[in-house]
C-alpha cells in the first residue's frame, strides 16, 4: 500500500511538471520589464504568438531601442524584431515554434515584452495593420 501511494505521488508530481512548462493557448509565457539592454529569460513557444511590447523614456530624443529574436539553444540570432520604433506600443505575430530569448539593445529606455501564447484559430483572426 505504501508503494501505491509513493507511486501515485510521482505520477501527480509529474503531471503538474509537465503541465507547468507547456504553454497553452492564451497563455502569457512571457512578461518582463527592464531598463537600458539585457537579454530576457528564455521562453518556449509551440505555434502562433504574439509579442506586444511598451517603451518609455524620460529622454525621448536620446534614447534608442532595439529588439532581436535570439535561438535560446545556440544564442544565434533569429530575425530583429524592432529597429527604430515609430510607435512606443506594438503587436508582432509570429509563427515560428522553438525555445527563444530576447536580446534588448536600448538607452534612456524603459521596456516590456510580453509574449503569448496563440492558437492557429486565434493568430488567423488577427488583422494586419499597414
């Protein structure tokens, strides 16, 4: 009876590990804020998602921001995502499944990404701005 229960204890340990690390739809898998350049916590991603992110500064006219997508298993760099923001909101879609980080190269910039998780359903919906 005792190794029922010790066994019955790792299944359930295991299955709120597993569900704890896949993201589902809807799911914000990502939310960080920073200040200046860093590089965020990897993420992994399966399907459409969608990043949206926020910039401010005290001092508009000297600072600067840029984002790139980096493979979070080799460090190499995906695709820039932001070069020079003509807006200080915006939503990018993405399609691409894989483990990910994200490289900031910013000043006089305060930033935050968040990124969540879609469905194909859901990422079809959305409308294109030009």
């Amino acid at each position: 009876m005792t190794s029922l229960r010790a066994a019955f204890g790792t299944l359930i340990i295991l299955l709120l590990a597993t569900s704890a690390t896949r993201a589902h739809a809807g799911e914000v898998i990502l939310d960080t804020k920073g200040e200046g350049s860093a590089r965020t916590a990897t993420f992994k991603v399966d399907g459409p998602w969608l990043l949206s992110w926020r910039i401010n500064s005290d001092y508009r006219p000297q600072s600067s921001f840029e984002l790139s997508l980096l493979d979070a298993d080799s460090g190499y760099f995906h695709s820039r995502v932001i070069r020079k923001p003509t807006s200080l909101n915006g939503l990018k879609l993405f399609r691409e499944t894989g483990t990910f980080r994200f490289e900031v190269d910013a000043a006089f910039t305060y930033w935050t990404l968040v990124v969540e998780q879609l469905t194909d359903e859901e990422a079809d919906a959305l409308i294109p701005v030009e």
